[in-house]
C-alpha cells in the first residue's frame, strides 16, 4: 500500500479549499489623485502564514491601515472569520481577535519595556505597577518578554534599545492581547541578521500554536521561507497569490518587481 502524499504548504488537500479568515470586497482607498488600494479583493488562509508583498507604494500598509480600522476605506468591505469589521473602531477590531504592528515601531520610548508590555492592555501602567490587583498583567508580561527573548531589559527604557530589540517588544505588547490573528507591517524592517531570525522563529513557533499571521515584508529571503500563502499586489490591487514556489516564478510578479 503506497503511503498518501503530504499537501505542499499553503495548498489545502485535494478536494478542500483553505478556510479563510480575514478577507476584503473592492477595498479601496483614494489620497487625493492617488488610488492607493484599488477595489481589492483578497482571502487569506486561516491558521497559515500568509505574506503580502508587492513594490514599494503598491497599496500594502494603506490596505493594512483600511482593514484594522486606522483609516476609513472609501469603498468595499471588510470580513473576518464570517463577519464584517467594515470601518468598525481600531480597538473593536483588535477585540474581534486581530492585532498588528507598524512599519515604524509605535511604542513609549520613555518608558521601561515592562511598562510598555502593560500598556498595550492598560491605560496607565504605572498605576498598575503598584496595584497587588493586577499581578497577573504583570506576570503574562515578563512571560512573554521572555518568550520574545527581551526579558533582561525590562527595566530599560524603550528608547535605549536597539531597532531590532523594539520590534520584539512591539510583537510582545501585540501579544498582550491574545490575538488570533497577527499582521505584522514589515518586522524584519532595519533589523539585523540574527533579530531576524528570531522574529522568523516566533512567528513559525506562534503559528504552529494556531495563530494565524499577516505579514507584509521586503525581505523576499525571509517571505519565501516563512509563508504557506502570499499575495501580489501591484497599483492596489492584487495581481498573484498562491504558494511561494508559484509565486516567485509568475511572470506577472517579475513584470511588477522588475519590469521584465
């Protein structure tokens, strides 16, 4: 008897279709003249990691922004996991199970990485450091700086760690929320070799513990290695989506990236 075959990742077993978590309907979003997203359409595979690459100004964080609430999109809609969080409040949706980071690390700098972590669930973290009623915000926090690998520096100032270091405490505070879902605006941005590998290990890590990932990232070593899925957007709209192997041969990609 031969054995069955294993699905290639990203692809769903012969028969299947991927279930889909978050996914948009004619997104679309104009700055003046500009149409940074262009009635996009797109699903992305719950439960898998799922890339969104594309050229510099092709659309990619205006859609992030669009779809977790920072700004209003001017068509189209948004779902997530059967129901819509169209224009719904950035903290509605993080409480629908989605949570992200930014391009440009959004944290206190002058505040202590601890007091960052509890600032992500709390309005006033210092209060909570000298509560006995919130230990357990306390104790989650240093959990997951240890888990991010940033423990040692809880009492340092976020501004007096490296870039890299502040991208893994801005993935922790995301964390502090328990999302279900994670994206994750270009982590490997400004980062070094070594940072980047331990960022790829958390989100392979996480991802196996059933979070689903978004990430958005210029590091085409990095997509390729870490994705079950990736989409293509060119001019605001996707144009390619599938396993990395289909994708990084599409000549529709290469026209958009290179101009072949």
């Amino acid at each position: 008897m031969s054995q069955a075959t294993a699905p290639t990742p990203g692809t769903a077993p012969a028969g299947t279709s991927p279930e889909i978590g978050l996914s948009t309907d004619g997104l679309s979003k104009a700055f003046g003249g500009v149409q940074a997203v262009d009635g996009a359409s797109v699903a992305f595979h719950h439960g898998k990691v799922n890339a969104l690459i594309g050229p510099n100004g092709s659309g990619k964080t205006t859609f992030f922004n669009c779809v977790t609430g920072m700004i209003k999109p001017d068509a189209g809609s948004v779902s997530y996991r059967g129901s819509s969080i169209t224009r719904k409040a950035p903290h509605r949706i993080a409480r629908a199970g989605i949570g992200r980071s930014f391009q440009l690390c959004r944290i206190f700098p002058r505040m202590t990485v601890l007091e960052n972590m509890l600032a992500a669930v709390r309005p006033h973290p210092l209060h909570l450091l000298r509560s006995s009623h919130d230990r357990g915000d306390i104790e989650r926090a240093r959990e997951l700086l240890t888990r991010v690998g940033i423990e040692h520096l809880e009492r340092v100032e976020a501004r007096d760690l490296s870039y890299g270091q502040q991208k893994l405490l801005e993935l922790g505070g995301v964390l502090m929320a328990d999302p279900e879902t994670i994206m994750l605006d270009e982590p490997a941005g400004g980062v070094n070799p070594a940072l980047i590998d331990r960022i790829a290990g958390l989100v392979r890590s996480l991802n196996a513990e059933g979070r689903t990932f978004i990430v958005v990232e210029h590091n085409m070593d990095l997509v390729m290695s870490l994705s079950d899925h990736v989409v293509v957007f060119d001019r605001g709209r996707p144009i390619c989506e599938g396993p990395p192997s289909v994708v990084q041969n599409d000549p529709r990609v290469l026209e958009a990236y290179l101009g072949i």
